[in-house]
C-alpha cells in the first residue's frame, strides 16, 4: 500500500509542477518584471472585496483550487514520510516557499504569500483527514 500511495504522490507531485510552471499559458515569461505579494491577506481581501469583478470560474480556482490541490499531499506526505503535525507543516511551508520563488524568478507565475496560506490550508485539511482515517482503521 505504501509503495503506491509513493508512486500516486510522485504522480500528482510532478502533475502539479506541470500547472504551475507550464499549464494556464506558463510557456514564456508573461509581461517583463518580476510580479509578487509578499503581504499576507492582500490578494485575498482583493478576490473578497472585488468579487463581483472577477469571472466565478476564477474566483473558485484562485480561491477553491488553491487550497483542495494540496489536500492529497496532507494525506500522503505524512503517512509516507511519518511525519507529525509542526514537522510536516514546516517542511511543506518551506517547499511552497521555494515553489513560489522559482515561479518568480522564472517569471512562470507570481510569488504570493497568500497562496502559501491557502496551499498550507489544503494540506493541513488532508493532515486532519489523515488523522480521522487512522482513528477508524489501522495505518
């Protein structure tokens, strides 16, 4: 069981790179210039108050799609790894850190602190799932 939650996270994992560094229209640097958001809550208090701005569709996968897409790694990563709560937390913090940066400096995207937060959201929802799933069966 373990070796193919392994293979399915590796999978998902390189699925993933595949989106933000080169699906949505990454294959070139989009304008010149680097774009970040190094405040936290920013960007989100804009997609909250502007909401009747922005198309449903990318309210949801800014907002929504942020934070499921990481639910699987809460799950995987701490099951696979054997991780606790404030370890997992702060390896994950730091790969989204670098995630971000290279997504700035290769200018395939934006650094934002806020999707660190909602990206942390997601994976800490699968942790807490991870846990109701070893209460119920043994793991």
């Amino acid at each position: 069981m373990r070796k193919a939650i392994a293979w399915i996270t590796i999978a998902y994992s390189l699925l993933l790179l595949y989106w933000m560094f080169i699906g949505f229209g990454r294959t070139h640097p989009q304008l010149p210039g680097y774009k970040y958001n190094v405040v936290p809550l920013q960007t989100l208090k804009l997609y909250f108050r502007h909401a009747d701005s922005f198309q449903f569709k990318y309210w949801i996968v800014n907002i929504v799609g942020n934070i499921a897409v990481f639910a699987p790694f809460g799950l995987s990563v701490p099951y696979l790894l054997r991780m606790r709560l404030f370890s997992f937390t702060c390896f994950f913090i730091c790969v989204l850190f670098l995630l971000e940066t290279f997504q700035l400096l290769l200018q395939r995207g934006s650094f934002d602190i806020d999707d660190i937060l909602l990206n942390t959201i997601g994976a800490l929802i699968g942790f807490g799932l991870l846990q109701l799933i070893r209460k119920r069966v043994v793991i």
